[in-house]
C-alpha cells in the first residue's frame, strides 16, 4: 500500500474530524462510536485507527476543530476594513452556533484534563479574538485612538462574550437530542 503524503494525511485527519464533529452533534460524544465515525466519513476502521489512536483523541481533534472555526471567523472581522459593531458580532457568532458539540465539550472539560487544556486555550483565544474585534470597531469605526480602544473594548468584549456563550448554552439545551424520526 502505498504510503501517504504529509498533505494527504493532513487531509484525511481533516475528514476524519469533520465526520466525528457531525457525530457528536447528532448523538452526542458519548453515544458516538467508532463506527459510528466510520460509517460518517466513509472510510474504513483501520484509516480511523492509523490516524487516531482513539475515541479520546477524536474528541480532542473535534474540540479543537470546533473552537478554532470559532477562532477564525473571529480572526476575519477583526482584519476588515469595516469591523462589525457589538451587537452585530454577537449577532453573526449566535448565527453561526453549533451549540451541541461545543457545549458537550465543555461537560467533557470538566473531568479530561486535554480537553479542558483545549478549551481553556481556545477560549482565552476568542475572548481575545473578540478584544481585538471590538478594538478594531472602535478605531476604524468610531474614531478613537488605540491605546483608548484597547482599554474601552475590554468590558464590551467581556459583555459580548458572556452573551455568546449564554446563547450557546441556550440553543443547545434546545436542540433536539435526537434526529426526528422520518
């Protein structure tokens, strides 16, 4: 067989992940298994295996995958020539919730050392995303000089942030925990 390209196994990590962070979403993490996560990406036990060495390291990849989406969208309002303002960024961020797996991750965090590490991180990273979001509004939007954006943005981003994850709490306590029936 032939052996696999750094890309390629970079690319089928990728699907792997995508296929389990859809799994969770439907069944959960705990309901999910492997073959689950077979059955989802189309691929077969062994590639899941070559690549991960467990469920505990899908759930790991799909925290971060989840999170880092997050992360990213973040990341481009920030760079753009006209930023949202406040209420808007929470309004995008509630938009774009996939409130079940990041919720489920949450609970995971709580007795999974890794996971908790992932999340910490990852949240320390948005709440700064969001810093640097709200900055950005108040200097090319609102006109104030940075050293001042820098310090108004801190309680407006902390504002946004407990918002967003109220919401995300929220939504997936509303989400159905299975999929209807047909």
């Amino acid at each position: 067989m032939p052996r696999l390209t750094d890309a390629r196994k970079e690319l089928r990590r990728a699907q792997i992940t995508e296929a389990a962070v859809r799994c969770f979403g439907r069944n959960g993490l705990e309901r999910t298994s492997i073959a689950d996560i077979t059955a989802e990406s189309g691929l077969s036990t062994g590639s899941i295996y070559a690549h991960y060495n467990n469920k505990a390291d899908l759930v790991q990849a799909a925290a971060r995958e989840v999170l880092a989406q997050r992360a990213a969208v973040l990341g481009e309002y920030a760079v753009g020539d006209t930023p949202p303002d406040p209420e808007e960024l929470l309004a995008r961020l509630i938009a774009a919730i996939d409130a079940r797996v990041g919720v489920q991750t949450w609970g995971e965090a709580t007795t999974d050392p890794a996971i908790r590490d992932i999340v910490v991180d990852m949240t320390d990273r948005m709440r700064a995303l969001l810093h640097d979001c709200v900055t950005a509004w108040l200097v090319k939007v609102e006109h104030h000089e940075p050293a001042e954006a820098r310090e108004r943005a801190t309680p407006i981003a902390d504002r946004i942030s407990a918002q967003y994850l109220a919401e995300l709490l929220y939504a997936a306590l509303r989400s159905p925990t299975e999929e209807p029936a047909s």
